[in-house]
C-alpha cells in the first residue's frame, strides 16, 4: 500500500517496536490525532465521520467529561485503598440504572478483567469450571476469558472446559432452538465430568455478527444454565449505557435479570473504566476465602469521567435520540438493500447496526466484498468495520450523538462506493 512517507515510518517503527500481533484497521491506516463529537481528524486535517466507535459514545472528547477527569486529575489521582466518595456515587448511580437484584459493583480498567472476575465469581459461587458462550464469541484478553472467545481464532484455542452455541440468527432458526442449544451444551459439560459454572453472552451478539431481534432468546438460554447448576453472566461492553436506544442495558430488552453483568468500553467516554455488577450472595463465598484488589479499578479520575458520563447520557437523552436516529437509519439501510443485490439483512437496534454483504447469485457471506465497503468508505472518510464469522457483516455502531445528517452523509457516501465497486 502507497503511504505517505510520516505513516509508512509509524507502521514500520510499530511493527519493529510493538511485534506482530497487532492489527490496524484499513488498508491504508489512518493517523488520527484529534477528535470532536462524531468526527475524527488525520494528521493532515482530514475529517473522517466515526460510525464506528463505541468507546467516544458521547461523541469524541465531551467537554462534560474531559472536565470532570481533568479537574480530578489535578486534585487526586492514585489508588484505591482509601476512602473515596467517587466511587460509591458512581456505584449508587450505575446499580440505580440495573435490576434491584444486582446490589454490588466491583470496578475494574477494562472488559476483559471485568469478565475475568465474572469467571473468578462464577467458579467460586458454583464450584463449577464448565462455560458456554457462542460460535464466535469476545470476551476479553485475559488467559481466562480469551479461552472462551473463538472469534480469536484457531491459534487460540477453546479451553476444555468451554462449549458453544449457534448465535440466535432468525434466518437460521437458531433463535428459536437458543435455550436448547443451551441446556445440550451444560449437558454435554456435564458427560465430560465438568460442572456448568457459567453462560457468558453479549446480550447483541456483536462478533457472532450482530443478532439484536428477536428479543425472546435469553430468557430459555438462562434458564436453562441455571437449571444445570450455573450463573448467566449478561457481557454489556457493546450493547451497554443506551446504545440499542431500547433500554440501558441489552439484557432488558429480552426481560430477564443476569447474576451478573459486566460493562466497559464507553463507561468512560476513552477513559479507560470498566465494572461487574452482580447479586451479592455471590461474593460471599468468593469474598470469604480471597480478597480483591485492583490498584486503578475505580479509581477517582475512572469514577469521575464515569459519573460526567452517566451525567450526560441524561442530560442530553441519547438513549431516546439513539432509538429516533437509528430507527430511521436503519430503515433507510433496509431500503438500500432492497435496491442492491450484494446487500442482505439489515439488523439492528438503536445505533447498534449490521449489514450482511452477499454474493449476488449464491447469496453466500461475501467477505471480500464487504473489505471493499469497509475500505471504500474509508477512502470516502466515512469509517466502519466488518464483523461476523465470515467478516461479512458490516458494522455500524457510531458515537450516540451521531444526527439524521450524518446518516445522510453516511447514505450518500455508501451509495457511491457502492457503484462505484460494481
Ligand atoms: N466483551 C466484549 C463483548 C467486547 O466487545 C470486548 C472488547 N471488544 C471485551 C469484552 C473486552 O473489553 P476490553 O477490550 O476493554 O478488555
């Protein structure tokens, strides 16, 4: 790929300096040193529309937030074995948005150690080590959890102790077969002389390729993990804090209530905070025979720009405008698709969207398609990204400020490297 010289020197210095396991998004990847509400800007000024990014969910840099965590920066900023009001507001205030069941938050810095925990809890709680997540699940980074996320790849591997199931994809009828799937998966757990501990799922099923509808399948899926001796832990780090302009929390849209839920990526707008909520009882015994400590999880700054977040997401009712703007979005996606052959289903709610991309004829994933999208769009400034088994399914998850004319934009832009990639 042709690079200008400034960042064909940083791709080199990163692959010398930071190995190879990192990946960049695009073909040509971007170098962003600034970013404002939906937009992001390249080193040379460029401004790119960010239909990507869950993490700035309140729109990149909120003044809201970048004032609380400067203003705690400058007053204190440490660990987290004194007394502090910050974090107990931050956890009056999230457990305030959840079922009255889940009385207790423990913070961490990110997703991946939030579910960690969860696991830790879990194992304790039941006595049990056995998980089931989904085909091509996420679930974080750690040696725990990343043993329980096959989208990895098969050069990390599934732990003995971990089962999938199909994703609930109303195409495939396995939304209506999701809570069976289920109780197979603990009862073949149990054949094997493994004890169920826990069912982990991203209640929007984000890597599986987003599966938001219908909203009936967690309901069986946790009953049955409870019926088989385990916990039903409700992985919130994509759907969470309002995105699907449903509820606050993806779980709520199918009505039931987790033994745990775990949160993280826009809790803090880009600054890096992370939690578990879960019903007390499963502390006690975790709690009695160990002791948790998490130098930064919680800490002032973390409960300050969480706190400037709830704030905001209230204040400027991005829940509500999520559903409003998204709706219409994904609407008007439906009605490109219908028009265009290499498009398949739409799904979505709120701003949480995907895209299936088909080949034509077959109507088989059409991943190298979908890449052209992702990278002709670029191009064009506009940036999503692909997710799914096969990457076929464009996804499209903006800052929750994004308005009607920035989905317009979006549609024009799409519509172009959409003929332009006949
Ligand atoms: N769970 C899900 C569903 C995620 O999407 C992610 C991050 N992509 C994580 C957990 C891990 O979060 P983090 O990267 O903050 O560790």
């Amino acid at each position: 790929v042709d690079l200008p010289p400034r960042e064909a020197d940083l791709v080199a210095r990163r692959q010398a300096l930071l190995g190879p396991a990192y990946r960049l998004f695009y073909e040509r990847p971007l170098h962003i040193v600034r970013g404002e509400g939906v937009w992001l800007y390249d080193a040379d000024g460029t401004a790119y529309l960010d239909a990507y990014n869950n993490v700035a969910s309140l729109g990149h840099c909120h003044p809201r937030v970048v004032e609380a965590v400067a203003r705690q920066a400058g007053q204190l900023a440490t660990h987290t074995r004194y007394l502090h009001e910050g974090v107990l507001e931050l956890a009056e205030r999230l457990l305030a948005t959840l079922p009255p069941e889940l009385g207790h938050a423990m913070f961490t810095c990110t997703g991946s150690e939030a579910n960690d925990l969860a696991l830790r809890l879990a194992f304790a709680a039941t006595g049990g080590t056995g998980v089931i997540v989904t085909e091509n699940a996420y679930h974080g980074v750690t040696m725990g959890v990343a043993a329980l996320s096959p989208s990895l790849g098969p050069g990390v591997p599934l732990g003995a102790h971990v089962r999938t199931v199909p994703a609930p994809d109303p195409d495939k009828g396995t939304d209506a077969t999701f809570g069976a799937a289920v109780a197979a998966a603990a009862a073949d757990l149990a054949r094997h002389g493994i004890r169920p501990a826990a069912l982990i799922l991203d209640t929007v099923f984000s890597s599986d390729g987003v599966f938001t509808h219908p909203t009936d399948t967690l309901a069986p899926a946790a009953a049955a993990i409870r019926a088989a001796g385990g916990l039903f832990i409700a992985d919130e780090v994509q759907p969470g804090f309002g995105r699907t302009g449903e509820a606050m929390w993806g779980f709520l849209r199918h009505g039931v209530v987790p033994d745990m839920v775990s949160m993280g990526k826009p809790m803090g707008n880009g600054y890096p905070v992370a939690a578990l909520a879960l019903r007390p009882e499963l502390a006690e015994r975790f709690g009695a025979g160990a002791r948790y400590f998490n130098t930064f999880g919680g800490n002032a700054v973390a409960a300050a720009a969480a706190l400037a977040v709830l704030d905001t997401l209230a204040a400027e009712g991005l829940q509500a405008h999520a559903l409003k703007v998204g709706g219409q979005f994904r609407a008007d996606l439906s009605a490109l698709s219908a028009r265009d052959p290499r498009l398949g289903a739409v799904r979505g709610a709120g701003l949480f969207l995907g895209v299936e991309v088909l080949e034509p004829e077959s109507r088989a994933p059409d991943a190298g398609m979908a890449a052209r999208i992702v990278n002709g769009l670029r191009e064009a400034r506009v940036l999503i990204s692909a997710t799914g088994p096969h990457g076929h399914v464009l996804k499209i998850r903006p800052p929750l400020v994004f308005s009607d004319a920035n989905a317009a934009f979006f549609l024009e832009r799409f519509e172009s490297v959409l003929s332009a990639s006949r």
